[in-house]
C-alpha cells in the first residue's frame, strides 16, 4: 500500500469519526417540546433523560433562555436578581442592541439611557415621535387631567434583533418623557400606565394615571 492510500484511508476514517461524533451528540441532544394547544411561549427544553429547567435559566445553542417554575420559557421584559432583559418572542435573551431611550448590554441586561446633563435633551421624547407617538399631546393630557387614553398605530415602534415588537419599551419611553417634562416643571408625581396593543391590527393603546405627591408643610 503506497503512502498516498494510507493518507486516504487515514482521511476517511477521520470523516466517520466525525460524523459518528455528531451522531451520538444528537442523540443526547434535548429538544423543544411546545404544549399541546398551548400559548406559543408554552414550550420547555427537554433534555434526552427526561430532565427540564424551570425557575431558571439555561443556555442552549449559544443563546441564553428562562423558564418559569413550570418548565415553560419565559418572553417579554423580565426582572430577574434586580435586572431586567428583554427576552424575545422565541425566548433567547436579546444581548447589545441599542433601542434609543435605553439598551441591552453584552449580558442581556436592560438600561434606560441617562439625561444628557449638557444638552439637557429630552431623548425619550425624541424617541417616542420617531415612533409615532404624539408625545406632546400625551404630556398636555397629563398635565390637565388626572387620566388619559391614547392610540397609536405600532408601525414604527422599536423592535427587538428578532423583528418583534417591543412594546414595553414603547411605555417606558413615554412615561420617561412626561417624568422628564413634569420634573422640569417642577411637579412631583405618581404615575402608572396600564397598556394593550393588537398585533393584528397594528394598534396601540395606553391609559396614564397620575396623582401629585403631598409633601405636607
């Protein structure tokens, strides 16, 4: 046998160790099993032996997934440990991408972008009227009343790497533009948003009530 052969032979046998090496980490590979009839969020990460995370997280594939205490993955923006991440509608955690009033850093977690103390530039007004929101009619609501419901189209509200809308980023960027204007006006309140949005139809809407603070004398 000349020494070339032995290079082939030795080449092919290289190959079918490979590929019996991929076999037997596909075997014991887990796999996403969905809920029958289920919401689309209701799917766990099932491991060969049976095994499951819950009330945790794992990584799989290179991107990093929660599950809630029954197994299922967790989507939308979570808190988890003091932090909040915004985890897509496949459930992979969104990592370094900027959505303009705040970002996601390299380990997933969430940040409001801080007020420019030079400029003093309300950004996250700027931001909500790239998104089609009507900021200044939403402030001056608040202003003159206690609560307000607005509507928008969601056609150009932020997105997460995935396509998907991210809808709580498009509250936080109103409720930090009417915080940032009352705060420059020098009135101190509470605030909550109740929202909804129909995907369907592209439709958003949120419901902003507010009282002063009492101080007292």
């Amino acid at each position: 046998m000349t020494g070339r052969h032995k290079w082939k032979w030795g080449a092919a046998l290289g190959t079918a160790l490979v590929v019996a090496q991929a076999s037997l980490l596909a075997a014991f590979a887990g796999e996403w099993k969905v809920l029958e009839g289920g919401e689309y969020w209701q799917k766990s990460y099932v491991e060969a032996d049976g095994s499951y995370t819950s009330d945790g997280w794992q990584q799989i594939d290179g991107k990093w997934y929660h599950f809630d205490q029954d197994g299922y993955v967790d989507v939308g923006m979570r808190t988890f440990d003091g932090k909040e991440y915004i985890l897509m509608k496949s459930g992979a955690m969104e990592v370094s991408r900027d959505y303009g009033i705040g970002y996601v850093d390299e380990n997933g977690v969430w940040n409001i972008q801080p007020k420019d103390p030079i400029t003093n530039k309300n950004i996250f007004a700027e931001c909500c009227r790239s998104w089609g929101i009507d900021i200044e009619t939403v402030i001056s609501g608040c202003l003159e009343t206690d609560e307000i419901t607005y509507s928008c189209s969601t056609g150009k509200f932020p997105k997460d790497s995935e396509g998907n809308y991210v809808y709580r980023v498009a509250v936080y960027g109103i409720q930090e533009a009417i915080l940032d204007q009352l705060d420059n006006d020098g009135v101190a309140v509470n605030m909550t948003c109740r929202y909804d949005y129909d995907e369907a139809a592209g439709s958003f809407t949120i419901t902003i009530s507010r009282s002063e603070l009492d101080y007292g004398d």
